[in-house]
C-alpha cells in the first residue's frame, strides 16, 4: 500500500534529480554560453562606437555649416531689404526661430517695425467670445473694426485686427491708435508685444511652432492657417516653420491652392540656412512681388530662393 511517507519520498527524489541535472547541465553548458555572450556584447560595443562616432561626425557637420551660413549671410542678404519694413509675428513655441529670423531681417537693412508673439490662449477655444468681443471692442480712428470680418470665429476676427494694426495700408494706423490696439490684446493674455512697436509694416513675416497635438490639435492648427489667411489679405507675407507635416503651418498653407499661390513659406526655419532663406523670400515676396515655397519638405520648389536681386 502507499503511504504519504511514499510519495513525500519520491518528489524528493524527482527535486533531488532536477537539481543534479541544472547544476550538471549549467556547468557543460557555461563556457560556450558565456562565451558566445561575451563575442555578442563586444560586437555590440564595437557597432555602438561606430554609430556614436557617425552622429558626432554629423553634429559636427551640421555645426558647421550652420556657422558657414551665418558667415556668408552678411553677403547673401546686404541691402536687400533696406529702408523697408516689415511686422514680426511669432507663434507658440517659435521664439527661438523668431530670434534667428529678425537677425536675419537686420542684416538685409530692414526696419522691424513690431515683434509680437501670439500666445496659447489665443487659439484657446474656450476663450473664443472673448476675443471676438475684445476685437469688436478695439476700434480706433485709424484702425476701425467695421472691415473686420463678421463672423463668431474670435481667432479671424483678431487676426485681421492685428494685421490691420502692424501693416500700411492706404493710410498707416496712428501710433497711438496702434499702442491703444496691442495693449489691448497684450493685458487680456492673448498677445506678447515687444517695447516700441509700430505699424505701418509693408510686409509680415509669421514663425510657426510646432503643431498642436493635445485634444483641440485639429482646431488649433486650423486656426494657425487662419491667422496666416487674414495677414495675407492684400498685403506680402512669409509663412516659416519647421517640416511640412499633418497638422504644420506651413503644410496647411502649402496644400490650401488658394494659399498657396499668395503666401510664401519657408520649411526649415530652426536651422540658420532656413532663417537666412526667410529674409530671402521676403525681400522676393516684398520687392519683387513672387511668391515662392522654399526648404526640404513636400512642397518646396526649390531650396532657397535665387539670390539674383
């Protein structure tokens, strides 16, 4: 008959033999094992080396030509833009970028007249009423909102007011009727102005961000093209940002057949050649009155602008 004293003795011996077994079987197979682990790791150290020395090279590389093309600029863009003036108007997320291009602007003698910086708020839908009710609200002598469009959307409404405020029209807005405007706009949150800003810009620049990606993406992003439509109503303007991706300015820009025919765009705007391209396509946007789309994304007919005057 058998007993539990029977069985705890077999499952002993079953343990017993699983244990001689590892300890037998890891030690036949531990040299080859650890060997084989040991040539596979030093590969992968040696494959590691080399790819860190690859993207140094190319950090380096890029370094490089960022710094050429802050050295050749001076030449590329002297006096292309002397005595004209042009509005600076940066996104979220490009006042980095903005920096680089109103450097840019300087060097090719244009006045800048204005740098604002639109902020997060202003795209919020939640405080779309309140920015229609605040443009409805700013009119000015020299700046009346009776042009605006007449609409609920707050984000068209605005932008045309603000565009309405930096550019020259057929009479440019007062300076006190500009400050009156951008104040305004700046003590409710939806702007950031620098010190001394003025109208009466012959041309707009607008620096994009990064695209939206939270839960309003699709709305905000289409509103960053509607701010790009009203600047560009009967006045020059270069759209530049980074990439021609879903969801991008310069993407919703590039593939409006509209829009695409009035506004200029410039894709790498981050890098110094993208920012020295911009105040290319401005001084061809401005002076010669042609539209072009310039960078490395889909769209882009060439590079850069011709640097024939």
């Amino acid at each position: 008959m058998i007993n539990f004293r029977y069985h705890v003795v077999s499952l002993t011996a079953v343990f017993l033999a699983l244990a001689i077994g590892l300890v037998v079987g890891t030690a036949a197979l531990n040299g080859p094992v650890s060997e084989n682990l040991r040539t596979n790791l030093e590969a992968l150290k040696k494959d590691n080396d080399v790819r860190r020395d690859q993207v140094n090279q190319y950090r380096e590389e890029l370094n490089r030509n960022q710094v050429f093309a802050s050295e050749l600029a001076p030449v590329v863009l002297a006096g292309r833009l002397s005595a004209r003036k042009v509005a600076l108007v940066s996104l979220p997320g490009a006042d980095d970028s903005a920096e680089g291009v109103a450097k840019m602007l300087n060097l090719a003698g244009a006045s800048v007249t204005a740098r604002v910086t639109v902020e997060e708020k202003f795209f919020d839908p939640n405080y779309t009423n309140e920015l229609l009710d605040l443009a409805d609200q700013s009119s000015q002598p020299s700046i009346p909102v009776t042009s605006l469009p007449r609409n609920s959307d707050g984000v068209e409404t605005a932008s045309a007011l603000l565009a309405l405020t930096l550019s020259q029209g057929s009479t440019s807005p007062t300076p006190d009727d500009v400050t009156a405007v951008l104040a305004g706009l700046s003590g409710a949150g939806y702007v950031a102005v620098e010190d001394n800003a003025a109208g009466g810009a012959e041309a707009i620049v607008l620096v994009a961000g990064e695209p939206a990606t939270d839960k309003e993406a699709t709305r905000k992003n289409q509103s960053a093209v509607t701010v790009a439509n009203q600047f560009s109503q009967g006045r020059p303007l270069v759209v530049a940002g980074d990439g021609a991706a879903e969801g991008n300015l310069v993407s919703g820009v590039r593939s409006d057949p509209t829009l695409v025919k009035e506004i200029s765009t410039v894709d790498n705007v981050s890098t110094v050649q993208g920012q020295v391209s911009t105040a290319m396509a401005t001084t061809e946007r401005l002076v010669q009155n042609r539209v072009g789309q310039y960078g490395l994304a889909a769209g882009a007919t060439s590079m850069v602008p011709s640097a024939a005057p």
